[in-house]
C-alpha cells in the first residue's frame, strides 16, 4: 500500500438505523465508503431498538470489509478508528463499539470514541477545505436539533436546542400521520412538491416577536405543537372524506412552518453572533426547501456550507473524520470506554455573548 496518504481511518457508524463502514485518508479523501441502511423497520413506522442492533451484528462484519476492499486496503493499514460511541440506541452503539474495540486491540492502534452530533458538525468539512470555524450550526436530525455557535472545532456554544421533539422526529412523526412510510422526511419533501403552503395554515412555534433575545424562548425551538395541529388537521379531514386530495397540501403546510421556524432561529443566531457563516447538518439538512430558504435568508453576503445528501444522513466518514480531529488533539479511548446512549456533547457549553451576556436561562444540554 503505496501513495496513500496517512493518517489511515476506519470510521464506523451504527448508532441508529444505518450500518456504515469508511476508511478516510489524510484529511478528506475518502477511499472506500458503505452505507447500509436498514429496512425492517418500515413496517413498524419508526425504528425498532431490538431489530436494529440485530440488523448491525448481522451485517457490520461485511459492511467494515466491503469498505476495507473498496479502499484497497486491509484492517492491519489501518492507523485509527473512529466509532460512534453515542448519543443513540444502546444496543446498536454496542455493535459498533465493541467491533472497534477488538480491533483496535488486535492491529494495536488507538480508537476514539465520537459523539455522533459532532460528527454531522465535521460532515461539510469533508468536501469543502472552507467549511472550517467559525460558523453558526444548525443541527437537525431525528434525536437532535441543537443551534450554536462555533468558534473553532472543539468550542460548541449552545444557544438553542428542541423543547421536546426533534426537527426529524416531527417530520417522520407527521409522516405517519398522512400514513407515509418511514423515514418521513424525504416522503414529506416529495409530496409537498404538489402541494400549496398556503392552504392549511400552520403555527410557527416559538416565534413571539414579543419575545427578546434574553427570553428562552428566543432561540429554543419546539415541534410537537406543529405535530398535534397537523394531526387535528387531518383528522378533521379524513371526518370529511378529504384527506387523499389534501394530503400533499398538509405535508407543504408543515414542511412550509418548520423550515421558517429553523430558519428564522438561525438567523437571529447570526445576528446574536455577528457570524453569518453558517453550517447545517444531519438529516433535515438534506431538504431542499430548507437549504434554499436558509441561503435566501443568509443572502449573497453570508456563507451557508452542508454537505451532499449521503454525507448528511448517517454515515461512516464523517465519524472518521471526527476521530482523526479527536486524535489530532491527543484523545483517545481507553480498553474500558463503551457506548453511551447519552453520551454528553465534548465542549458543549452555553453561549454567552461577549458583551450583552448570554440568555439569562442556562440551557441545559439534553441527550
Ligand atoms: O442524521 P440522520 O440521518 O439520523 C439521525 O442522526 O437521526 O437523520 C435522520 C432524519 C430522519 O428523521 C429523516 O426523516 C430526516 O432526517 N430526513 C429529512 C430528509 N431526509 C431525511 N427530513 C426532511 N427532509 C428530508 N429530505
Ligand atoms: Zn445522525
């Protein structure tokens, strides 16, 4: 194995409901990379804890050598792993920390254990040099919607997170109640397509103008009021035999409300921060009516950095490229480290502005 740049990692990701193998190579070539995501959960609607951590012993064994193979590499080549140590589902994070354990132990090469939000963060980073600190991010996923402030890499200063569910759980969650399949975000995308915002109004939660930047409500974001008014809406309209030629306008409606709500919080971060480079991650991320309303509202003058859709959604490479930058600053696991379904985010603290102080309730950081 000649020419490849080192350091060599072997990132693996099995926290949730994708099993994903990469080997990464110096600081953003990907050299072998798979994504296996899972499918037995589509008939519950949602991921089954069980099903998936038995989905990931199946399959880890073949995804990692699938990705060693396309890498042209073999497990002995490899200088780091990196692994998704949590947050997540216990009994998946276990498949792919014990996996990397005993191989970390057996090639006698460290292993890091990642936080699978801040591997979302380093995603973009993998495809564009530029997409470095500082940046405000916006985190949306299925388990997590987290907004800060980011100096550098390793510095992550909160200034919003959801008060109950997720920006993707409430996509997935409205999907099931139009009787979408699961995952419900990229199904909720597709029908709005057809669909007018307009016609099934929505409310915009947390956006009082009453409210100022000291309020906690300013830049905390809650999904589930959206959920139940959606769920009312269709419910008065399946009453009237309607819902199958309102469907698509439901589905616009909520895309339509949740992307203001993101939206409008992370600009008042850019204008709370003065940074108007902004990152967003994780699955959400993907949806195009997000990307474009967040560069409309960014405007010609800010940044706006996300990755490709199969590096937004759960994956491999961006645990080893947060592995290599763990390592970088001398971190590694020890033997006795394991999974964590609410594994703390490392350097998350609140964000306080510099002069006017922060909001005046401390947020505390939730799994
Ligand atoms: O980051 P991710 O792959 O896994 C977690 O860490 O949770 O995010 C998955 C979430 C799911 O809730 C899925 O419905 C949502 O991302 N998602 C989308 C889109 N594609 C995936 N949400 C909105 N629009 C999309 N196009
Ligand atoms: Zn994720």
């Amino acid at each position: 194995m000649t020419g490849v740049a080192r350091p060599l990692v072997l990132g693996l990701e099995t926290s949730c409901d994708e099993t994903s193998a990469a080997v990464l190579s110096g600081d953003r070539e990907i050299l072998g990379h798979v994504i296996l995501s899972q499918d037995v959960h589509q008939v519950y609607g949602g991921v089954v804890p069980e099903l998936a951590a038995r989905a990931h012993l199946q399959k880890v064994d073949a995804v990692v050598a699938a990705a060693l193979q396309q890498a042209g590499v073999t497990l002995g080549d490899v200088d780091l792993l990196g692994v998704t140590a949590g947050p997540g589902l216990i009994g998946a994070l276990l498949v792919g920390v014990c996996l990397t354990k005993a191989a970390a132990y057996g090639i006698g090469r460290p292993w890091v254990a990642v936080h699978h939000m801040e591997a979302h963060l380093f995603a973009p980073s993998l495809e564009q040099a530029d997409a470095e600190p500082p940046f405000v991010a916006l985190l949306v996923s299925g388990g997590h919607t987290l907004l800060m402030h980011v100096p550098e890499w390793g510095v992550y200063r909160l200034l919003g997170q959801t008060r109950d569910d997720a920006a993707g759980e409430a996509f997935d969650k409205v999907a099931k109640l139009l009787g979408l399949p699961y995952p419900g975000g990229p199904e909720i995308q597709r029908l709005a397509l057809h669909g007018d915002p307009d016609r099934h109004p929505l409310p915009r939660p947390m956006l009082r103008r009453s409210h100022g930047a000291a309020h906690p409500d300013y830049f905390d974001f809650s999904f589930s009021g959206l959920k139940t008014a959606v769920g009312q809406r269709v419910a008065e309209l399946e009453a009237k035999g309607g819902l199958d030629v309102e469907r698509a306008h439901v589905a616009a409606a909520f895309q339509a409300a949740a992307v203001d709500v993101l939206v409008a919080k992370t600009m008042r971060a850019v204008a709370r921060t003065g940074c108007d480079r902004v990152l967003m991650g994780g699955g959400v991320s993907v949806n195009s009516r997000l990307r474009e309303a967040m560069a409309t509202a960014l405007g010609p003058g800010g940044r706006l950095f996300f990755a490709s859709p199969r590096l937004s959604l759960d994956n491999g490479a961006m645990v080893a490229r947060a592995a290599r930058f763990r390592h970088d600053r001398g971190e590694t696991a020890p033997i006795h480290a394991s999974a964590s379904a609410s594994l703390p985010f490392p350097g998350l603290v609140r964000y306080v502005h510099p002069e006017r102080g922060g909001p005046r309730r401390a947020p505390t950081p939730r799994a």
